[in-house]
C-alpha cells in the first residue's frame, strides 16, 4: 500500500472497476442535464433585488397559485396513495381475467399527452359530459374549479405509487401473513401490523413521486383548471404567463421559490422513508 | 390433542400432492413426517394447520372437525421453514404478537403479556435478546424467536415444517436434542416435516415415511429402519445395496443362476433384493449368490466402499458394497456378495 490517504479515500482496490470513469460520466451528466439549467433558473433570478424578488413572491396572486399548486398535488398524492394501494394489491394478490390489460392500462397515463388526459378530463367533468351531467344535480362541479385540478392531478399521478409499491408486496413473503394467522390475527389486524409496516416505505416514496409530479404538471392541469387566478390558478401557470408578458425575472422568482420549496419537501419525505426503513430493518 | 387424518385428498392442478391419506397422531406424540422432496410432507402439515384445504377427506382434533375452523380458530403453533419473523419488531413484540392480537374477553392486561413473553423467552433461552431485531440474529435465535412466538398461544398441537433446514450441521443437533426436551416439557402434540432421515430417527416417537403424495410406512424409528414395508422406505432410510433378482417358480434367480435366498412370498417376476450395506458380507467369489469384479475401492472416514459389477443377462449391474476392517480387496479381483439379512420386493415393471 504504497498510495497515500487521500488517494485512497478516492481509489480503493475493488472488484467493481471503472469507478473514476462512471463517476466522470455521471457528474457530467447531471451537471449538463440538471445543475446547468437550474443554475440558469438562479442566475436569471439574481437579475432582481432582494426587495423585488420578496415583492413577487409574496404578491397574492402568486401566494394563491402557489398555495392551490402545492396544496392540490398533497391532495392528490394522498388519494393516489390510498387507491393505488388498493389496486397494487389487487394487482399482486388474485388472479382475474384480463389481469395483463388492467396492469398495461395503469401506465398509460404515463405515456399520454398531458393535454389530451386535460382536455378528456374536462369533456368528461364538464357540466354536458358523460360524468358531470350526472354530478351536476348534486350540485358538484368538477370542470374548471380546484376540483378539477384534483381529478387532473390524481390521473397523472396513479402510476407512480402503483409502479412504486407494486414489487415490493409482491415481494412480501406471504408466510408472514400466515404467521400472523396462525397467531390469531384477523385480516384487519395482519394487513395494519404486519403488511402496511412492510410497505411503507415504498407507499412514501410512490406519494414522493406522485407528489413532485403533481406539483409540476401542466399540461393537463391547465384545460380542467378554469385558471381564475386565486381561486383555479396554478403556479407553473402563472410562470408561463408571466413569461408570456415578458416579465423574465418574475417567472424565475417564482420558479426558484416552487423549486426549493420541492426539494425540501421531497427531503423531508425522503428522510420519512429512511426513517421507516431503518424501523423495517434493523433498530440500533 | 389427539389429530385424525382421513382420507385425505389435495390436488395443486394436474399435479397430486396427497392421494387418499389417511393417518393418526395420538396426544402429547412427536411425529416426524418424512419423505423426499414433493412427498406431500408440507401439504399435509399445512392441511392439519388450516393454511390449506384438502379437495375430499376430514381433518378432526379430538374427534372435532377441524376443517370447519380457520387457522386462527385451531389454536396450533406453527414454525415456518423461513421462520416468517416479523422483520419490524423486535423479539419481544414478535413474541408478543399472538397475546397482542386478541381481543374482547381473550384481551390480556400488559403485564400478563410481559410475564409470559419473558418466560418464554427464558424457556428458549433467549432472554437476553428480547430487544433485537429479527436481522441482528443468528439462524439458530431466530429459530428459538420463532418457536417462542408459536408457543405463546398455548398451543395443544405444535407443527414445525424443516425447522433445522436452514441451520448449519452443529447448531442443528443441538437444536434438535433441544427440541425434544421442550416437547416433553410442554402439554403439546408436534409434528414435524423433514427431509433429513437422521433428524426424523432421532427425534420421533413415530416416523410417517411419505413418497407421491401416499403413506407409505408409519412406525418407531427402530422398526421403519430394521423393517421396511416398501422398497422405497427401504430406499429412502438408511444406505441399501440393491441386488438384482427374479422370482420364478417360488424361487430366486439372477439370470440363469440360482441364488439360493428367499423370495420371502414375492410373486413370480423382476424383484429387488434390499439389505444394509453392513448386513452383506465379502466372501470367496464361489460360496456365494453373487459374484462379480471390484471396479474400485474408495475410503470416506471410517468407511470403505467398493464397485463390485455383477455379470447378468440383461447387461452388467454395479454394485456398492462395503468393505468389512481388516478386509483387503484389489481392484480388478472376484469377490463374492452374502447378504445375511435382507428383504426382497418386486420390482415394478415400467
């Protein structure tokens, strides 16, 4: 070992070579793909005084449309997280005809056009379509309110938990519940302690994902949305149409405000789900 | 507990894992179910547990029909091959989950529950793990863990299906002698499913030897390896040097040669001739039924084996026989084959 410390600490003897290659190629990477245009989003923002930066941010309109953004998306995640639970465990656990078409159908919101999903939903909700004329005489309205944004958000966002969860119940030995039976255990109570603690790390980062999803979308957003600013106005919304006035540096503040108010919350999230790890694992 | 097995059938598709089983474990018994891999061995443990149904036949505990209940409501202990701990708790909550989970007038204070989970955490000589998780422990704690966690239900039938298979040699004897202290301690009525022919002997009162999905000897450990009642136990416990034969007539043949043993009322056909390697003596190739050349002579340990290749009609056949101390063989030299005791079986044409 004729290397010193610091060399070391970079090159370790491994049977796993190419670390100074790939590690090259990935900070490259995400340095062109991701650091590069965020810096960008940073720089152009730093054009604005701190006072006009805080004057943008805090001006009602953008408060509104940030508050219906983030708030709509934790809505969103959270009935995604339920339901995708459902149908993840109704994926993995029983047989049923056309199993193959129902778990393909699941991705499609992957694959469509945001605009195409906004514009179906919004035929769909809309007081005449097939769904709205009959919530209509209840007196629910779905095409262009919060509402709406809602349905968009949790449409875009349902494969995310189901791809998330889905191996890792399948995963789950199914001696565990049998175990649990065996002792005594009703479903409710096997399903609460034994099942839910082992997904529950991914059901976090299913919601993680469903959520940075949610917040970001537009496309589909914008057609349901009705888009009366404080009320159906979301943020990226207002971004586009702050640049469409030309006002550069306002889209950017409001911009940078969504991005790192999403990194901490995807943080925070990210944390929880160690968190539940560590608890699944090994507790010191 | 006195557990009934009748006439059971259990079907996975085309595949049948128990054809008509029928059997009986008599109350406070330890049985060992043994028998190769795909015997029906674990699905007929899991049949008695509730975690599977048989397609026809009875399961009944004490004359009650059992299959009428759940696997929550049989009140049986049942120790899963892989252990299946609860990966989430720590020992004492996976003990304490079957005392956890009741409810309404079962419901027990905290402090019953703390009291029985530490005594038998003491029983299974654990206690000093109590605060562990089930990855911090080695296979044989986590056996322990899982035999404490079926226990705290204060079950009257205890199944174990492999509870040693995983465990390195060492730990699994010591388990195993353990084991059957605890059963003789405990109100209870195990039965166990192995593979291991070894652990089945030392362990059992009785030993249930399966092969495809059928029963084929039930008996104390001494008399299913003295008395075989089928080839295949004969087979499957034990080593077996298999002779070649013929009935023809009411007497044994190996081609043309008179051999001059017993059929032991074997009807007129091929037939096996069956004895324990120890029970076949090396003697002058002319006094005896079989003659053939040695091939080869290998030594493991304390034992030698030879490659003796008996000349017949239908080709040569080769043998393993093994080599008495103090008894010199050469390769490439005649050697005649005793057997002193021994048991013949027809041989099933396929």
């Amino acid at each position: 070992m004729s290397a010193s410390p610091s060399r070391i600490a970079f090159r370790q003897k491994s049977v796993i070579p190419g670390f100074g290659l790939t590690m090259g190629l990935t900070l490259t990477w995400l340095g062109l793909i991701v650091l590069l245009p965020l810096s960008a989003l940073f720089i152009k923002t730093s054009e604005l005084t701190f006072d006009r930066f805080i004057a943008i941010v805090t001006a009602t309109r953008t408060l509104h449309a940030l508050q219906v953004s983030f708030g709509l998306a934790l809505v969103a995640a959270l009935v995604n997280v339920v339901f995708g639970a459902i149908v993840v465990w109704v994926l993995v656990r029983y047989e049923f005809p056309f199993k193959k078409v129902v778990d393909a159908l699941i991705d499609i919101p992957f694959a469509l056009p945001t605009a195409v999903a906004g514009i179906a939903l919004t035929a769909l909700y809309a007081e005449n379509g097939w769904v709205g004329s009959l919530l209509a005489p209840l007196g629910i309205q779905v095409s262009f309110t919060p509402l709406g944004i809602v349905v968009a958000l949790v449409f875009i966002g349902l494969p995310f938990v189901v791809r998330t969860v889905q191996p890792v119940l399948a995963d789950l030995d199914q001696e565990l519940e049998e175990a649990a039976a065996s002792l005594g255990a009703s479903r409710p109570q096997t399903l609460v302690k034994v099942v839910l603690p082992s997904v529950w790390p991914a059901l976090l980062t299913g919601f993680a994902l469903a959520f940075a999803r949610a917040v970001g979308e537009y496309g589909s957003v914008i057609f349901i949305a009705g888009n009366l600013p404080g009320v159906s106005e979301i943020a990226p919304l207002l971004i586009v149409i702050r640049l469409e006035e030309f006002r550069y540096a306002d889209a950017t503040a409001i911009a940078t405000v969504m991005l790192v108010a999403s990194f901490l919350l995807l943080l925070i999230i990210n944390r929880l789900q160690r968190w539940a790890e560590l608890r699944g694992s090994r507790n010191a | 507990m006195t557990i009934d097995v009748v006439g059971v059938t259990k079907r996975f598709k085309t595949f049948t894992a128990l054809d008509h089983v029928n059997l009986t474990i008599h109350s406070g018994e330890l049985v060992a179910l043994l028998g190769p891999s795909g015997s029906g061995k674990t699905t007929l443990l899991r049949i008695i547990a509730g975690l599977e149904w048989p397609d026809t036949g009875e399961v009944r505990f004490d004359g009650e029909d059992a299959l009428a209940r759940s696997v929550r409501e049989r009140n049986v202990g049942f120790v899963f091959q892989h252990y299946a701990l609860f990966r989430h708790m720590n020992v004492f909550e996976n003990v304490a989950f079957g005392l956890r989970v009741r409810r309404g007038a079962d419901k027990l204070p905290e402090a019953a529950i703390r009291e029985k989970v530490n005594e038998l955490l003491s029983l299974v000589q654990i206690d000093w793990l109590a605060e562990r998780y089930p990855a911090q422990l080695s296979g044989g704690q986590r056996q322990r863990v899982a035999l404490a966690r079926a226990l705290a239900i204060s079950p009257k039938v205890l199944l174990l299906d492999e509870p040693f298979g995983a465990l390195d040699a060492k730990v699994r004897k010591e388990l195993r002698r353990w084991l059957r202290h605890l059963h003789e301690e405990l109100p209870v009525t195990s039965v166990l499913v192995t593979h291991d022919q070894e652990e089945a002997l030392e362990l059992a009162d009785r030993v249930v030897v399966m092969g495809h999905g059928k029963i084929e000897q039930v008996g104390s450990p001494a008399e299913v390896y003295d008395n075989p009642a089928t080839a295949f136990v004969h087979d499957f416990i034990g080593e077996t040097i298999a002779l070649p034969g013929e009935v023809r007539g009411g007497a044994l043949y190996f081609g043309t040669h008179a051999l001059g043993l017993d059929p032991q009322g074997v009807a007129d056909g091929p037939a096996r001739i069956l004895a324990r390697p120890h029970d076949v003596d090396l003697a002058d190739p002319g006094t005896t039924p079989f003659a053939g050349k040695v091939l080869a002579v290998r030594t493991f340990g304390p034992t030698r084996r030879a490659d003796v290749e008996l000349t017949s009609t239908g080709g040569p056949v080769v043998v393993e026989a093994a080599v008495p101390h103090g008894q010199t063989l050469l390769p490439g030299t005649q050697v005649g084959l005793l057997p002193r005791r021994y048991k013949v079986f027809s041989q099933p044409t396929r």
